[in-house]
C-alpha cells in the first residue's frame, strides 16, 4: 500500500477517527485504526464493539492495500509532522510514514483480526447540525456522570414526527430540549437512550458540517449519525429510561426574570466561599434579587441584581455547580424562574426580552436545597 496526502488532511482524519478507540480496548488490535487505499480514496475505521467511526478522504494512491496501524501513535505522529505532503506506505510488516526529512516506521497488526464494522442503520432523518450541538450541550449538563448507574448516563431521544425531545437528568436536576427536524417518514414515533459522551461528541465533530442525518433502525440497538465523508455508530444504552417528563410543573404562580449574565456572574462571586455541599441563596424581592452564601464564622459572600418578580416574594437554594451549569447552557438575554414553592424544584427558562415572553423549547429543573426553618 501507497499513499500521498497533505498533513492537515491526514491529520485531521486519523484525529477523528481515534476519538472512537477505547482507553482499554477489549483487544489489542481494537487500539489500531484501520486504513484502507483504493482508488483516488483512503478510508480511516476504528470500533471498539460499542462505538464505530469511519470517513474517507481523498488522496493520491500509487498502491492499493489495507493496513492496521495503533491508532494513538499515528494521531500523535501527524500531529507533530510538518506543513507538507505525507506519504504512507508498507515495507514487508512495517509501515513507513513520511513527510519532508521526517520519517516513522510503525508496526502494523493483523488485518484479519479486526472485527467487520457496524453496518450503518436505515437513514431516519435530517436534521440541522447547529442546531442539534446546541441543543446537545444544553441537555448534557443535566446527565449523570455516574457510571454506575449507566441509564442515568444517556439522553433520552424521543421521536415524534418532525420533533426531536431530548432528556436528561442526574436526579437533582433535568433538562429538556426540543428540536425540529425532518423525518425520512413522516409520523414516525420512536426513542432512543444514547450515551451523553457519544452525543457530545458527535455534536463537536459532524454539528458543523451543515444537516446531519441520524440513523435509527427500528429493530436495532445502533444509532447512527453521519455527515459528508463521515459516519458513527453506537450502541444504544439499555434499560427504561425514568419517566421525568411529568416533573416539570404545569402551573407556577411565582416567576422571576433576570439578566443571564448578570446571574451567572454575580453566582460566579458568591459560590467563591461556599464550601462543598454548602447552596447560594437567592431571594427575589419586588425588583432584587440578593444572593449570598456561607455561614456563621466562616467566610461570607452578598450581592445583589436587578430582577423582575411576579407573585409573591420567595427564598430559595441551591447548589452552586448545578445553578451555574444551567444557566451556562442558556443564550438568551435573560433567563426566567418559575417557582410552585420555595422547597419545590425550580424551572428555568429562555426569555430574549425582559417583559417578552418565555420561550419553553428548552427547559432545566433543578432541585432547591432544603434551607433551616
């Protein structure tokens, strides 16, 4: 096998692809990245059983051939070669990777060890990229990072029609987003629990690239996601999703609306002397929010912003890292409270306007911390 191709297109390829390799692949050959030279093209490949990544470049090819070369190694080969043409071809069990007065010889393992790739599910739609990364990385906040408890871990994907509800929640709080998008079939109605790490993922690296299609088979634990060269696969996560639709409140008679970024920042300040497992408080008043936080003797923190009120004037907790997360995730102006009672959890919303209204596509509950009587 021989090949020629520049370094940022190489690069950028095998970077890709060696995303999908485990940190402890089940077998050696799994750490390998599998590289393919036909005609005018080269295809990268990696799979660990549970995640598969495949694109295709073009190239000049001067030999036909396949090669499995340890994915880890080459990625950090081409990152460090030079602004130049690389060529890489094989010289009997080696592979010779060259790029102006650099030179690297590899290893390479055994082609028919690797396992045959996923086959990509039935295309089951289309839908715009930047729009499905935001919506992504609004929602991913509010996913588990416990591995053990790997429901917990995914984002619920629940189809219906030409809308997409993503859903995730760690137990103290939950985020919700809807996006629009344009099934293959119209009337559709499914679901599917994918992992949060694969969806941001897939997020940063295809989002960008203009309308992604998702695959989603109706008999297949695989989702797939694919955009111009390239494609993912991943195994779906197994179990039934809690049904955390049904926490979010249908009547708030308390709302407050601040600045976001006024929030954030001033929660930002106060959070600098809370201790683990200590909450900020916010008090909404008439026209005021006042925030504080710690206690007693040790260190204090106040501050105060402006903020809108509707309903009666309420006291509320809550932990820093989780009030800070949700309102990071917003991209609006301002940002609305709607409160039942101050022990109840509290829904955030979007509201581009102070006395606009607010927009409900994406909504994040959090969990209030109980304060002493």
């Amino acid at each position: 096998m021989k090949f020629s191709v520049e370094r940022d297109v190489l690069a950028d390829a095998v970077s890709w692809t060696a995303r999908s390799l485990s940190q402890r692949p089940p077998s050696p050959v799994l750490s390998g990245i599998l590289i393919n030279a036909g005609d005018s093209v080269v295809s990268f490949a990696g799979f660990d059983y549970e995640i598969s990544a495949h694109l295709e470049i073009a190239a000049e090819v001067s030999t036909p051939g396949t090669i499995l070369v340890s994915g880890k190694l080459l990625a950090e080969i081409c990152r460090s070669l030079p602004q130049s043409t690389v060529t890489i071809e094989t010289e009997g069990s080696k592979v010779t990777v060259t790029c102006g007065r650099s030179r690297f010889h590899l290893a390479t393992m055994p082609v028919a060890d690797y396992p045959e790739l996923p086959v990509l599910p039935e295309i089951a739609g289309v839908v715009d990229g930047a729009a499905f990364s935001e919506a992504i990385a609004q929602v991913i906040v509010a996913a588990s990072k416990d591995d053990t408890l790997p429901i917990l871990t995914g984002v619920k994907m629940e189809i219906e029609d030409d809308l997409i509800t993503f859903l995730a929640t760690d137990r103290y709080r939950l985020a919700m987003r809807e996006v629009h998008w344009k099934p293959t079939t119209p009337g559709i109605s499914t679901s599917a629990l994918v992992k949060a790490k694969t969806l941001n993922e897939v997020a940063k690296t295809l989002g960008g690239a203009g309308e992604l299609q998702i695959a989603l088979g109706e008999n297949s634990d695989l989702i797939g996601f694919e955009s111009g060269s390239r494609r993912t696969t991943s195994l779906l996560v197994d179990g039934d999703y809690p049904k955390i639709r049904s926490l979010f409140p249908e009547n708030t008679p308390i709302h407050a609306t601040v600045r976001t970024h006024e929030l954030v920042e001033a929660v930002r300040r106060v959070a600098v002397v809370a201790e683990r497992n200590t909450p900020v408080r916010l008090a909404f008043t008439d026209s005021q929010l006042a925030l504080d936080a710690g206690t007693g003797e040790d260190a204090q923190a106040e501050e105060a912003i402006e903020a809108q009120l509707e309903g009666e004037e309420i006291t509320v907790a809550f932990n820093p890292a989780y009030l800070s997360e949700g309102l990071n995730a917003f991209n609006t102006e301002f940002v609305r409270f709607s409160f039942t009672t101050a022990p109840k959890p509290a829904m955030m919303t979007a509201q581009k306007a102070l006395d606009g209204n607010d927009e409900d596509d994406y909504r994040y509950l959090v969990m209030p911390v109980r304060l002493p009587n």
